[in-house]
C-alpha cells in the first residue's frame, strides 16, 4: 500500500520540493477554488496594477465551480474541471506567488516551466468523486466575484482532500510518465 503524504496549506517551499509526481496527497487547510472567469478578472486586476481579493501566497487554488449546498452540507458537488482552461493565466498566478493548483487533465509546456521556475505542485483531483471530494470540505465561503455564481472565488476550509501529484514542481509530469510506463512495446 502506498503511503499518503498530508500536507498542510499554506504550503511552504520544503514541502513543495518534497512532493513528487505519483505521490498521493491528503491536504489540509485552506483553498480556494476559482475557474477560468475569475481568472481571466485576477490577471487583468493584475495587468492593471490593482489589488488582488485574495493574497494567494503559497496558497493553493483548486480548479472547481462547487454547486449549491443541499440542507445540511457545506457545499454541493466540488469536482475538478479541466486545468488547460487555466493555462493562458497561471504562469501569472504563480508570479503572484501561488504553490499549488489542482485540476484535471494535463498543462502546457508554458506553465510546467512556471512551475519549476517558481517552484509550484500541481495536484489531479479524482474525477468523477465530486461527491466523494465535497465531504473533505468543512467550511464555504465567497470572498470575490460573487456575480459569477458557481465561478466565484470561495475559500473552503478541508480537511484530508485527496489528490495525487501530477506535475511535481522539478517538471515530472505523471501525464508522461504513466504513458511510458504502460506503454506496450513490440
């Protein structure tokens, strides 16, 4: 059995370089999810020389548009989307220092550079456990662009979310390395 390293947010530089490529995770903390709408407001905020509504310093951002809490839950279903939709804005982010995001899918050569340059992790959250992943988070909240509804930045308190390191922060990339892995040879 695979043993699971916990980690606890905001990550910090030791951690970070700790992580690598295949590693299970189970963080706790704090993350925020934002999609592509609220990052397209972040960069142009950014570009423009305003201030951000969150310091995302060795923060995590998780790549998710939670749906509406059914009576009694903190939260509705929080899957991952879809990490290339980020791709054009998160080499930005992590010059903001952010240390961790969490989608699904791979990532750009543009933002695996970023990642090694600014020595970021990006975690794979288990797709199709939107369920699943939404019982890890213990607390919900809107802290900016409430107007974009599910696409709003939220800050959720979990505890023990799973994940896997897909791109450790030296550039091993589980998308790559599962394929050579598997791959069959004649």
């Amino acid at each position: 059995m695979t043993d699971i390293k916990k980690v606890s947010t905001p990550l910090t530089d030791e951690v970070v370089k700790g992580l690598k490529a295949g590693d299970q995770v189970s963080i706790t903390g704090v993350i925020y999810t934002a999609r592509d709408a609220a990052h397209k407001l972040l960069t142009e905020a950014i570009a423009s020389g305003e201030e951000l509504p969150v310091d995302f310093t060795n923060q995590v951002i998780y790549y998710a548009g939670p749906t509406p809490a059914k009576p009694g839950k903190v939260i509705g279903s929080c899957g991952p989307t879809t990490s290339g939709r980020m791709d054009a804005y998160s080499p930005t982010m992590m010059e903001q220092g952010l240390k961790g995001m969490i989608g699904k899918g791979p990532r750009s050569k543009e933002v695996i550079d970023s990642m090694i340059k600014n020595n970021v992790v990006y975690f794979a959250a288990i797709g199709g456990a939107a369920a699943l992943i939404a019982d890890s988070v213990k607390s919900a909240e809107v802290v900016a662009f409430d107007d974009l509804g599910p696409e709003a930045i939220r800050r959720l308190e979990v505890v023990d979310y799973p994940c896997i390191v897909a791109i450790d922060s030296e550039g091993n990339n589980l998308y790559e390395l599962g394929v050579h892995q598997y791959r069959v040879t004649e």
